[in-house]
C-alpha cells in the first residue's frame, strides 16, 4: 500500500514538472514576447514623432468637401479626415431642424522621415504630398451608416507611417469604447493593445473606426485617442483603408461593421426579452402613433398578463394579515425559543393553507420582465424625441413644467415624478401589510418620497410606464381585496 502512495506521488510529480516545461512554460514566454511586440511596435512609431512638435488638428484651415450626401448621413472630409458627419434621420434637439452630427471625429496624419507630412488638394480627393507622393481618396458607402475611405497613395518609394487621432466629437456626454473581441471601456487600456477598432459612443449613437490591419493604441487621453496602423512599406503603389460606422446603434447596421460591435445595441441582462418588448411596442404604435399612448397600452397589457400572479401574491399577503394577532401571540409565547417559534409559525401556516413565500413568487417572476422593459425605453432610439400629449414634447427626457428661479438659482419642476411618487403612495397604502413592526410601515410611506427623487431626472418614457403599471397596480389590488 505504502509503495503505490508513493509510486503515484512519484507519477503526480513528474506529470506536473513534464505539464510545466512542456506546456505553461512556451505559453508564459509565448505571452511574454507579444506583450513585448506589441510595445516595440508602438515604441518604433512612437520613436518617429516623438521628435515633431505635438500633432495639432489644423482640420480647420483646410477645404473640406462632401463625400457623402444620401438620405441617411451627409459628410463632409478634409485632406486628412473627416470634417463633420450629420444624421439626415435624427435631430440634435426635439423640434429643431439642425441635425445630429460628429465633429471633428477622425484625423489622418501621414509622416515619413520624421516629418509630418501635410497633404494640398485642388478639388478634394486628389492629394499630393511636399515629398513628392501622390494620391487621391475613394469613398464607398457600404450600408445606411457604413462606409468606407480609401486614402490611394503613389510614389517611386512610399515609406510613411500613419497616425490617426481620434477626438471626443459628440454634441454631448461620450465616452471612448474599444474593440478587442467584445467592447471595452478605453480606460481601461493602460498599455500598448492591439484593437480591432476604435470609437465613440453617447446614449443612442456611435461613431467606430475600423483601422487596417492590425491598429495599436496606446493609454487614451480624455479628449482623444491616436492610435497607429501599420507602416507602409511599397514601391508604385499602397492603400490605407478605413471603415467607418456613425449613426444610431442599429443592431443590424452594427452586426455589418463588426460582429463585435453588436454589443453596442445590447439591452442588458435581459436584452431577448427587451427586444421582444420593443418589437410588440412599435407594432402597437404603428396603430396608435403615439409612442406615448403605446408605453401605456403595453404597460397595461403586461399587467393584465401577469394579474393571476398578481392576484395569489395580494391574496397570500392578506391572509398572512389577518393571522398577523396569532403571529403575534406566538412571537410573545416562544420569545425565547427560535426554534420554537419557527415550528409553530409553519404548522400556523400549514393548518391555515397559506404558503408564506407565494406573495413573493409572483413578484420574483415578474422582475426581469418589468427590468427588461425598463432597459428597453430607456434605449431605444424610437422614443428619442418622440413627444406625447401637453407639455410631454420629448418621451426620451424628463418632462419640465416650468422653470423656477430662486435665489440666483433655477429649479425645473417636473410633475410625472410628483405623479408616480402619489400613485406608488396609494399603491403602498392599498398593500396588505404583513408585519406589525412599526418602523417597516413609516418606510413603506417613506419609499414613495424617496422614489420621487430618485427618478426625477429620468426620461418621460420611463415615468409613464411607472405611472401605468402603479395605476393598473392599484386597480388590480382593488379587485383582490373585494
């Protein structure tokens, strides 16, 4: 016995050192020289303009022309990028007539020599460079908001490195995102990475490069990002080609330009089921055409759905009211003695037939549909700008009755917070109460005043649907408790 222990001690030992020096050992190194490949590469460019004053976009005193202008999106470029990119489809505010754009977003900086190389054109799309190289830029669009640029270059000896700067363009709060077979948050870059593409995202848009070949990037700055394709090494002729995406986070149009991108349209945790919501939604308004009487219709229609669950939840909590004067004799009896006290509340439970966890059940099961519908209108593009009745004129901001100015200050009132926080009051009010502890009956009253505030800034859309659900709530409870 003592000698095979020892034998398969023996046989562990030599699978380990064998496993070690076989296996782990070429993947830490394999590891270890691509991280340092990585680096050198961006040192070697690094290297190059290292020496050149800081890269200033001097986008601004160059000719820019449009490249596109179809019914989806207008841009206009400059010789080394994009000048300005509209979304013919989407207003920058609710009725205004501006369109959303992205200025600024994309620079192409070409250098060679450590030099930078400054590109002149006569009618936008032929260049031709102080070394002598030439070239001009094609553009293909390749979907709604897809499209691509082709920077052609020609020379005897084409030996130039490009550098793009990509700069925070959005007309509000944005943040840069990476692509690196799923999206990251570009802060999180903190060494030199290798990346599929590189963008910008707000609430509803984006704006993604797709860089040639492999693109590295180094820690990004808070206004900008520079990031380096790879040198260019050709006789004759070689192109730089980029793929560019700009416009609202279309799960589709996204799916086109990388299948990582897709990410960007997800509705969270529960994304099948907000899909499924907003799918029903729109349908409802192609009837209605009103995306504020459809959040009401399919709030009502899911509550009508879920009443049964409903209905067990507020029954199984009333019974549980009603023995509330025997719970607390036998609180009082077996004060002293848990287990007790338990095994009485569960024959108490068993001979009245009540199951003290149906009220939750119910309510658990609900959960991820109510959270999914809240993902759903809180990121669908549809309800951007989408007004409603009175003073709704955007379902996709929160609503302002009026603007109070007190001591130098102003304060937007808003009266759907008011409202929901009054319903989920009433509603709390109607709700059997299962305990007799004092300070979880205040809280109960409190929570609406609470959720006043918590939900003061957020979207009409989203009001409207708490608001219905809290109504259809208090009607429902009504009909358990006759």
């Amino acid at each position: 016995m003592g000698i095979r222990i020892i034998i398969a001690t023996l046989a562990s030992a030599l699978f380990i050192i064998v496993y070690d020096i076989a296996v782990l050992r070429p993947k830490i190194e394999k590891q270890k020289q691509m991280k340092q490949t990585k680096e050198e590469k961006v040192k070697e460019v690094e290297s190059e303009i290292r020496e050149i004053p800081l890269i200033q976009s001097h986008q601004s005193d160059q000719k820019e022309f449009v490249v596109i202008d179809d019914d989806f999106l207008k841009v206009f470029a400059t010789e080394n990028g994009i000048k300005r990119i509209e979304m013919k489809e989407h207003a920058l505010e609710a009725k205004s007539k501006e369109r959303y754009f992205f200025e600024n977003p994309f620079e192409l900086n070409f250098i060679s020599e450590k030099k930078l190389l400054k590109p002149s054109t006569e009618n936008g799309v032929l260049l031709s460079f102080e070394n002598g190289i030439t070239g001009e830029i094609k553009v293909e669009k390749i979907s709604k908001y897809i499209f691509e640029l082709n920077y052609i270059l020609y020379g005897e000896k084409i030996d130039i490195t490009p550098v793009v700067i990509l700069k925070k363009s959005a007309p509000e709060q944005s943040d840069f995102i990476v692509g690196k077979n799923r999206i990251i948050d570009a802060r999180k870059i903190k060494e030199p990475e290798n990346v599929d593409f590189v963008g910008e995202r707000t609430r509803y848009f984006a704006f993604l490069v797709l860089p040639p070949g492999n693109s590295y990037i180094n820690s990004p700055a808070h206004s900008q990002i520079i990031f380096y394709p790879p040198k260019i090494f050709a006789s004759k002729v070689a192109e730089v080609k980029f793929r560019f995406f700009a416009g609202p986070k279309d799960e589709e149009e996204l799916k086109l330009f990388s299948p990582f991108s897709v990410e960007l349209a997800s509705f969270g945790f529960f994304g099948g089921i907000a899909k499924l919501l907003i799918f029903v939604l729109e349908k409802i308004n192609a009837l209605v055409k009103n995306w504020g009487f459809s959040i009401i219709i399919l709030s009502i229609i899911i509550r009508i759905l879920f009443f049964p669950l409903s209905l067990i939840s507020i029954k199984s909590m009333k019974k549980i009211k009603d023995l509330q004067p025997q719970i607390e004799k036998l609180k009082e009896k077996y004060k002293d003695n848990k287990e007790a006290l338990s095994r009485e509340l569960f024959e108490l439970y068993r001979r009245e037939k009540i199951n003290p966890f149906s009220g939750c059940l119910p309510l658990l099961i609900q959960i991820p549909i109510f959270i999914a519908l809240y993902q759903g209108l809180m990121n669908s593009i549809d309800l951007r700008h989408a007004p409603f009745i009175l003073w709704i004129n955007d379902l996709s901001s929160p609503d302002t009755l009026a603007i109070i100015k007190l001591f130098g200050t102003q304060f937007e009132l808003r009266l759907l917070p008011i409202i929901m926080g009054l319903t989920f009051l009433a509603q709390q009010a109607l709700t059997p109460q299962t305990t007799q502890d004092i300070s979880l009956k205040i809280l109960n009253y409190i929570m609406p005043v609470m959720f006043i505030f918590i939900l003061w800034s957020v979207p009409s859309g989203l009001q409207v649907y708490w608001i219905t659900i809290n109504i259809i709530g208090i009607i429902q409870q009504f009909i358990a408790i006759r």
